[in-house]
C-alpha cells in the first residue's frame, strides 16, 4: 500500500487511496482483507463507433466495477470530455465505500463516456447511449442482479430512460428489467424524489452537523442550519437541489454561487430560486442585481468567500493544496465526489474545519437509487397498499378525540393529521432517517477512536469494517 503524503499534488485516486490507507490502519484487519477491499475488482474499458453527421465517431467509454462483495453493483454513468480510466476507477471505489455507509446492500460501481454532452443533439445522444449500453448488455455487465447504473455528472432521466429500453429490448423476458437502471423518470418505473435526492440528502447531512451544539461551539458556530451562510459551486442537479432546499427548508442564507461561466457574491443573500430564473433567462449567473461578478478566469473565488458553508457541488480536485488555506468556510459540505485532495484536507483539518465527506454526504442519490430498485423488483408504488388503511385508522382516532374532548378540530386540520403516506413522503423519510443515521455512526466512530482525525477517516473506517464484516461471513478470509 502506498503511504499518504499530503505534499505530494495527487490526482482523484490516489486521494481516494490515500484516505483508505489513513483509515485502514485504523481497524486492525489483515492486510490481505483490507487489500482486497481496496483494489477495484472489473475495469472494462470499450470503443465504439457512431454515425454522427456524415462520418463515424470513436467513442471512449468505461464501466469499473469496483467490489462484488454484495450484488449488484452499483453506480452512475458520467459523460464528459475530462473522463478516464483512473477517474471512473476513483468514483467507482468511492461508491463501494458510500452503499456500505449508508447501508445500501451494493457493491460500487461507476460508467464513463468520453464526451462533451453539450456538443451533441439529442439524437445523437441517444445514439451513443444505446450503443454503450448494448456494450455493457454484451458483457453481462448490466442487469438488475449484476450492475445497475444511474446518472451521474451529464447524464440524467433521459438517458436513463434509453438505457431501460435498449435493456428491455434484448431481454423482453426479464420480468425485473425496470431494476437494470435507477434515475428513470417516474412514468418510465421511475420513482418520485430521485432527482432532488442527492441534494435533499446533503441538506439533511449538513443540518445533522448543525444540530449538535458542541460540534457547533468548537467551530464558533450556534446551534441550528437557520441563518447559517452557505456558498454553493456548481449549479448542476445536485447543487441546485442542495441550495434551493437549504433556503426553503433550513432557512440558510445563500450568499455565493458559481458556475462554469464565473461567480457571485452577496452578503446579503441570493434567492436562489430568482438566479435560477435569472441564468435560465439570460445564460449567465453574471450579474445578477446585487450580487458583485467574478468573471470565468476568477470563478474559483467562491472558494475564498465569506460564508460559514461551503459546497463544492462540481467536479474533483476543487480544494487543493494550492487554495486550502484560504477557504474561509468553517464547514465544507461535500456534494461532489473526490472534490477535496488528500493533501488539502491535511491542510483543513490543521485550520479546525469540519469536513463532511463525499461518500457519506452525497450517499442520499444512491440511497434513493435503492428505493427505485426495491420498487421495480416489488412492481408496486410504496404506499399502495397502506396509505388509505392509515388514512381511516387516524381519522378514526380524530374523530373519537374530537368526541370525547368535546372541542372542534377544523377541516384543514384534520386533513393534515389525517393523511396517509405517499411515495414522495416515504421516500423523503426513508432518505432522512438514513442520513441522520449514518451520521451519527460515523460520528461515533470520530468520537471513539482519538486517533481518527476527521469524519473522513471515520467514514471510511465505517465503511472498511462494515464491507470487511461481508467478507469474513463468506468464510473468504480466515
Ligand atoms: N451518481 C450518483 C453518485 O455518485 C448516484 C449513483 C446511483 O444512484 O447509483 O452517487
């Protein structure tokens, strides 16, 4: 094993090793196990050709699965132009580490297409997507029991719609084909809440920090996400989602945002909701009325922004050794996988900074994932079969109260007391009770070992001896 050398300028997986490394020594098991957990298990890398315009395009792509200890894998699948194979090796792993922290019975996976999505139309989208896909159906490496995908960075519902049915279209008998992909849209075995999911889960994340007040006091901070101040960069899926949800339902100040075309800061708040309108109208977050702009080549500024939050919502290799110290963040929220190097959380955890770490705080898009999976194999809606029973079962209860007490209760609320569970309500429970939950595992682990130096290495602590735990029950290690 590689040993961790924070002044060393390391790429995503190594980083990503490197925090595995820190954390092994942590839990005591044979190096052979720990090995084993750590290597990624498949990597398959293809080319491919598609007609575009009048000529053919080679396509680059990859699927790298990185731990079958539980099946089936599972991970998105990224189109960009910066894909490679040590970077989907890196997401790959990282989703191993994630399902096991949040109790999500997969191994890791993750899937890469080599190019600039914005470049192609539709139709030529759709095109390289049911070519990658037919690849991966090729080498049995797709199927709700083997590997199931999901979108990732440029990808969406769309994309996961084309692969359902060029799924569907080479196994017509699979009566479980819907659970060969997750991220589908609702009316194609989708289920409700997947889209905002990843961002919902890092709102509950970032609260369950702020909840705690003796975590809050060693940062200088008070007790509570209310009126915290957050800076978000990137304003993808996961960014927006994040930010929109923090305002709403945490009552967090939004007071920095950048995207791909430069940054902007106000103190005294952005409404999220406007900017999106406002980038939607005109192309540009720039300029926004108020806010004062940082053009594309000094976007990286939110970085150094004032605020108590920060999110990097983007790509990796955001917080490096270069701009660390001067993040002036008390908490970096990690939305992003691998956005933070190792040798720059070095750097953050010696300022006193918490950081919460990627493969807890953006497990909430696979933890939905899961859901959907779950659904598609059940071929049922949750709440079907109890919402309606629960539903008269408390209007019962209400009416025998309103009886016997002799007082009134209005219609309005009596609706609200009395209203079963939806899809949507269930899945956003499910989803919070298992973020509040692995936090605190997490946290206890910080809390217990005193050499743990941060909620990175206790996470991945968490993870090793969970997935170590798989092993040894298979009788693979002595
Ligand atoms: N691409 C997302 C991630 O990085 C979601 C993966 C999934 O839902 O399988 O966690």
């Amino acid at each position: 094993m590689s040993k961790a050398d924070p002044k060393v300028r390391t790429s995503f997986y190594e980083s990503v090793q490197n925090y595995f490394d820190k954390a092994a020594v942590h839990t005591g098991l044979h190096e052979g196990l720990l090995n084993q957990i750590r290597e990624c298990n498949s990597i398959y890398r293809m080319h491919f050709p598609v007609k575009i315009g009048d000529g053919y395009e080679i396509i680059e792509a990859y699927r790298v699965q990185h731990s079958q200890h539980r099946s089936p894998t599972k991970g998105g699948i990224r189109y960009s132009n910066h894909v490679n194979q040590e970077e989907v090796m890196a997401l790959a792993t990282l989703m191993t580490y994630k399902c096991a922290i949040v109790d999500v019975p997969f191994g890791g996976a993750k899937g890469g297409v080599k190019i600039n999505p914005w470049d192609y139309s539709a139709e030529d989208l759709e095109k390289i997507t049911r070519r990658y896909t037919t690849e991966l159906i090729r080498r049995k490496m797709i199927g709700p029991a083997v590997d199931v995908p999901a979108p990732d960075y440029g990808t969406g519902p769309r994309e996961m719609a084309w692969i359902y049915d060029t799924y569907r279209a080479f196994k017509g008998d699979d009566i479980d084909a819907a659970g060969c992909v997750t991220g589908k849209p609702v009316n194609q075995s989708g289920i409700r809440g997947r889209t905002e999911a990843t961002g919902r889960g890092v709102f509950y994340g970032i609260r369950e920090l702020c909840s705690i007040e003796e975590d809050m006091k060693k940062l200088g901070l008070s007790k509570g996400i209310a009126g915290k101040t957050m800076a978000v960069q990137g304003l993808g899926n996961v960014g927006s989602y994040t930010a929109t949800i923090s305002q709403d339902e945490g009552g967090v100040k939004i007071v920095g945002v950048s995207e791909v075309e430069g940054a902007i800061y106000d103190a005294n708040g952005i409404d999220i909701h406007k900017l999106l309108q406002y980038r939607a109208e005109t192309g540009s977050i720039l300029n926004y009325p108020g806010a004062k702009s940082f053009g594309k080549d000094q976007r990286t500024a939110i970085m150094e922004f004032d605020c108590d939050i920060l999110v990097p919502a983007a790509l990796e290799n955001q917080i490096t050794m270069e701009n660390a110290h001067k993040i002036k963040a008390k908490i970096i929220a990690e939305a992003a996988n691998g956005p933070t190097t190792s040798g720059a959380e070095e750097v953050l955890l010696k300022a006193g900074k918490v950081i919460l770490p990627d493969l807890y705080l953006n497990a909430g898009g696979v933890t939905v994932s899961y859901f959907e999976w779950l659904k598609n194999l059940s071929h049922m809606r949750f709440g079907r079969m109890e919402k309606r029973f629960n539903q008269n079962t408390y209007e019962r209860i209400v009416n025998t109260i309103e009886k016997n007490s002799g007082k009134p209760i209005s219609e309005t609320e009596k609706r609200m007391i009395t209203r079963g569970a939806d899809e949507i309500d269930l899945v956003r429970s499910g989803l919070e009770e298992t973020m509040i939950g692995s936090y605190h595992q997490c946290r206890d682990i910080l809390m217990s070992k005193p050499k743990v130096d941060g909620l990175r290495t206790a996470a991945f602590v968490n993870a090793i001896q969970k997935i170590s735990s798989d092993y040894l029950s298979m009788g693979v290690f002595p």
